[in-house]
C-alpha cells in the first residue's frame, strides 16, 4: 500500500528542489511528481519516455515560452503526469475514440479545476495575477529583473506554485492509479451514453 501523504509531501519538496535546479516550472512539476512516485515504487513510464516528456516540457513554461498567455507550466507539468498514469494508449483511441474522455476526466476532475478555482483561469497570468496583483512581460528585460525580484521575496517553501501544483497532482496520479476509471463509468457521469 503506497503513503499517499508521504508521497505528495516528497512531491511537494520536489517541487521546490526541482524548479530551483531547472527553472522550468513544466519540467520541475513533472519530475517532482515522478520521482516523488518512484519513491513509493510506482513507476509510470520508462526513463527515456520520462527525458523524452522532460525535452518536450522545456517550451511549455511560464505561460508556454516564457509569454504568460498560455497555460500555466506548473499545470501542463502535472497534466502530463496524470495522462500518463490514465494510460490511454494510441491502440486505445483507434480502438474507440471516445476512451480520450478516461484522460479527459481525470485531469479535469482533479487539478484542472481546482487550479481554476484557486486561480481563476488556467493561465500563467491568472497564476501571477493572484499572487502579485500584476503581470509581467518576462520578455521585457526591465520587466523580467521586477518579476525575478518580486519572485526572491516569496518564501519558497510556502508559495512554490511548482510545489503545490506537484503535490495536488502526485495525489491525482495515486487516485487514477489505485481506483482507474472505465469508459464506461465516465460515459455515464458525461451523459455520453
């Protein structure tokens, strides 16, 4: 029987450890969450599938690159995991199309919404909004020096978006493994049948 708790308070460390070490919020929420799951001895994809998410992170952060418009990487990072472990494979969708909705369900039900609620949108900018009351053109040089300077007086720890997103989606993950959904139950919750 996996520690639940234990495995999201690991996540949640790794969540600042890793962005710290990557400064790609996608690529630190993702690999905190799998590797705070190797930890228990839960293994959801190969190590090169696991480099191969990483590389394809590397763009996704901040807002997708670094523009603040796009989903929040923290998010996509945790988005990742979870369709991982929803394991709806390539035979699976050309078997039936529909079994898309096992993943769908999955990340909407679990973090998707409770990031939108806590945020109001999915966004790096709801994300910088919330927290800081403005948003930042991180591409702005003099804009990026406020935003790093902003990010300095935040206590790690305590306000890590990358650790709090990591720890909601290693509880997820853990969730969709130990009781996985059927197509059959999502087409009913759905109104899909």
């Amino acid at each position: 029987m996996v520690d639940k708790e234990k495995c999201v308070n690991k996540a949640i460390q790794l969540g600042t450890v890793n962005y710290s070490k990557y400064n790609n919020c996608a690529q630190a929420t993702f690999t905190a969450i799998i590797d705070a799951l190797k930890e228990e001895g839960i293994t959801i994809t190969s190590a090169e599938a696991e480099e191969a998410i990483f590389n394809s992170l590397a763009g996704v952060s901040g807002g997708h690159a670094n523009m603040g418009t796009g989903n929040c990487g923290a998010l996509t990072g945790a988005v990742a995991a979870i369709s991982l472990a929803s394991n709806v494979s390539r035979a699976m969708q050309l078997t039936d199309k529909e079994n898309r909705w096992i993943a769908f369900d999955n990340v909407a039900k679990t973090v998707v919404i409770r990031f939108k609620n806590e945020f109001y949108g999915l966004t790096c900018r709801d994300v910088t909004w919330k927290r800081n009351g403005k948003i930042w053109d991180i591409w702005d040089p003099e804009a990026n020096e406020n935003f790093l300077f902003e990010k300095k007086k935040l206590d790690p720890a305590a306000n890590c978006i990358v650790s709090m997103i990591a720890g909601w989606g290693t509880d997820y993950v853990i969730e969709a493994l130990e009781n996985p959904r059927t197509l059959e139950q999502i087409k009913k919750d759905h109104n899909l049948v």
